[in-house]
C-alpha cells in the first residue's frame, strides 16, 4: 500500500487539429468524474494556448512534450520553460524515446533539459525505456540505470523529488505490444531501487508510470502492480472512451 496518487497522463504526440483538440476536450472534462487520478494532457505546442483556455477552471493538467534545453534567447524554433509556465503548463514529458532515437536527443540533453524544466518550476516526466535488443542482451536494467545516471549527474541526486518518471520499454510503444504486468513491476521496482540508493523518502513517494501500448483492456493489470502509478498513454488517449476508460481503472 502506498499513498502515492495515480497519474493518467495523455502524450498526443504530433496528432490533432484545433477542432480534435477542442472535442477531445470537451470530452474529457464531461466524462471525467473526480477519482483520485491525476489526470493530464500533454498537447502539441501549438495547441498549448487552445488547450490552457479549454481547460481552464478544471482539475485536468496541461503539459508539453518536450522544451528547450536553454533559457529564452537566440534558439530559432525552440520554445522554453519559460513560456510553458506563461500558458499554464504544470508538466514537461522529457526524453521520450521518440526524442532520443528519431530526433537524436541522447542523455546529455535530456539531462539538460530536465534541469531547465526544473528551474523553472515545471514538474518533469521523465521517459526511460530500453529497446528491444538490450531486453533480449539482457541489459535492461543497465540501460535504466544509465538514463537515470545521466540525468542525477547533471541535476543532483535530490532531481526526483516531485517529479515523476516513466517506464517505456520502446518495443511496446505503438506496437500494440504491451510490457506483461511482470515485466513493468520489475522495472519499476528496478528504478524505484536505483533512485532509493540517493534518498529513501524520494523513492517512496516517486510515480512511476508505464507507457506502452496502455490500452482499456490491459491498464487494469498493470496499474494494480506495486510500483504502477499510473499511466503515460499515446494512441489510446486520442479515443475519449478509450481514454476515459483508462482514467476510470486508475482510480
Ligand atoms: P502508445 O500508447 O501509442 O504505445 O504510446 C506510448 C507512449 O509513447 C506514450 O508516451
């Protein structure tokens, strides 16, 4: 037992228009009863604006997908932490693996992003993950503790005190592939040890949410793991009953 509040957390990744967003939206704030689940939409940027003033005076949280790894300045295209705190945003998804292996972000920036974000202010989902040749070398908990390394090196041993991390193994994102219940509680309680190594009371309190081909039909088991506080969820939360339904098992 623990008293560590479940989050649901939509990354929309690169999808939506302005009218999908607004439906969805309006959707989600119907649907959704309070539950004890921190819920949360992670939009495009450009959707940000949309999103802060759609959700306005709900308990439904707004974060980015990513951010700059430096402070306001001349970073033609970039948009800093800063700004995401002008619009509302709470949470900022760091080092998703669509970052790290499509857009060629490694350790060093995602390490220096997280401590922008936290800079600032803004609560940090960090994604860890390893792919499907280090699970079957049988290096995934070298691969874990490597990211994790890499970010307490550069932030501090105390980093993950109020943040939050999530557990996507990349062979199970958008794959329909989904991590067996056994296999995210044992990386959960992998990285649960790894952070409890610099501070016991950090790790206790730390969500650790999976991503990974969450479906309605698969979240009840995987979030009734020990370690499973919730859910980091991409395809399934651009379907408002798919995502209600999810947000519903999390409570
Ligand atoms: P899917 O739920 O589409 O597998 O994506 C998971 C993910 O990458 C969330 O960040």
């Amino acid at each position: 037992m623990t008293d560590r509040q479940p989050l649901v957390a939509a990354n929309w990744k690169m999808n939506g228009a302005r009218a999908s967003v607004a439906a969805l939206l309006g959707g989600l704030r119907q649907g959704l009863l309070e539950n004890g689940a921190e819920v949360l939409v992670c939009p495009a940027f450009i959707h940000i604006p949309l999103a802060a003033e759609l959700l306005a005076g709900s308990s439904i949280g707004l974060g980015a997908q990513t951010l700059a790894e430096y402070g306001n300045g001349a970073y033609t295209g970039e948009i800093s932490a800063a700004m995401l705190n002008d619009y509302g945003c709470r949470y900022v998804i760091i080092g998703h693996s669509e970052r790290r292996h499509i857009l060629g972000e490694t350790d060093a920036t995602v390490a220096r992003k997280f401590r922008q974000a936290q800079e600032h202010g803004l609560q940090v989902i960090l994604c860890l993950g390893e792919r499907l040749e280090e699970r079957e070398a049988g290096i995934t908990e070298q691969v874990l503790s490597e990211q994790l390394d890499a970010v307490i090196n550069v932030a501090g041993t105390d980093c993950f005190h109020g943040a939050v991390i999530a557990y996507e193994p990349v062979w199970a994102i958008g794959t329909g592939r989904t991590a067996t219940p056994e296999q995210a509680q044992a990386a959960h309680s992998f990285i649960r040890l790894q952070v409890a190594r610099h501070d016991d009371c950090v790790a206790a309190a730390l969500r650790i949410v999976y991503g990974g081909s969450v479906k309605a039909d698969n979240a009840a088991a995987l979030f009734a793991m020990a370690d499973v506080d919730g859910g980091l969820i991409g395809g399934a939360s651009l379907n408002i009953d798919d995502f209600l339904a999810i947000c519903r098992v999390a409570r």
